[in-house]
C-alpha cells in the first residue's frame, strides 16, 4: 500500500516542536515497519525542509542535510514531471480545488500509484478523496 507523505507530515518527523509533530510521529512510528507499506513524499520538497530548518527553526545546517538524509532513506523522494504540472492546471481551471501547489502533490502523488495521502492540511481533508487516492490525517488512518 503506496502513501504520500505531504510536507506538514514531513516536517513534523524532522521538527518535533511543531504542534501536530507528535500525532505523525506516533502515527509514522507505528506504520513505518510494515513490509507492505511504501512511504513516499514530493523530493521538490527537499529544499524547503532546508530552509524551514535552518532560517526559521535555526536547526544547525548539518544537522538539518543529515536529517533530509535520514528521512530520504525511509521515505521515498518522488520527483514532479512535466505530467503533474500539466494535470494539476487542468484541475485548477476545473475549479477542483483552489489551492494550485496542493493540486501539483495530488497528481504527483496519482502517478507514484498511492492509495492514500497522508496530511495535516484542512483544505485537502475536507476533499476526503481525489480522484482514487485517500486523504487522510494521520489520527483516522
């Protein structure tokens, strides 16, 4: 069972002070061994997990390129093709959703071939469902 991680999900694995950190945290703990589970999350995010770290947190820049590389191992980075961007401003103009950088993860994810997308993001819960893939917090996964 293939799940895309979004970026708050992430960032609650690699800053523990963020509110929502211990409820992905456990969730992520308590699914990550699971033989049949495939984590993915969008590798565009790689530079902005940098920057969050550093500028805003003050996370040490090694320490921080040191926890990218260890999340990088147990979450796999998937890369955005023309294909997503192309698909999510077809959703966008259809008024699927108004958020146009949301809709680019959505369409990413579809192509990874996942089945749920795993978030801390209200606007993209209340959706419940895009196309075949779940969304879901990680409190009703």
């Amino acid at each position: 069972m293939p799940i895309f991680l979004d970026a708050n999900i992430c960032l609650d694995l690699l800053d523990t002070t963020r509110p929502t950190s211990k409820t992905s945290v456990a969730w992520y703990m308590a699914h990550k061994d699971d033989a049949k589970t495939l984590f993915y999350f969008s590798g565009d995010f790689i530079t902005t997990f940098y920057y969050i770290l550093t500028e805003r947190r003050g996370v040490d820049r090694y320490k921080a390129v040191r926890a990218i590389d260890a999340l990088s191992e147990e979450v796999i980075p998937f890369y955005l093709e023309q294909s997503d961007f192309t698909a999510a401003k077809q959703s966008f103009f259809e008024e699927m959703l108004d958020d146009f950088e949301d809709l680019i993860i959505l369409h990413s994810a579809l192509r990874a071939g996942c089945t749920s997308l795993l978030t801390n993001d209200t606007a993209l819960l209340h959706l419940k469902d895009f196309d075949t893939l779940h969304i879901k917090a990680p409190l009703h996964t």
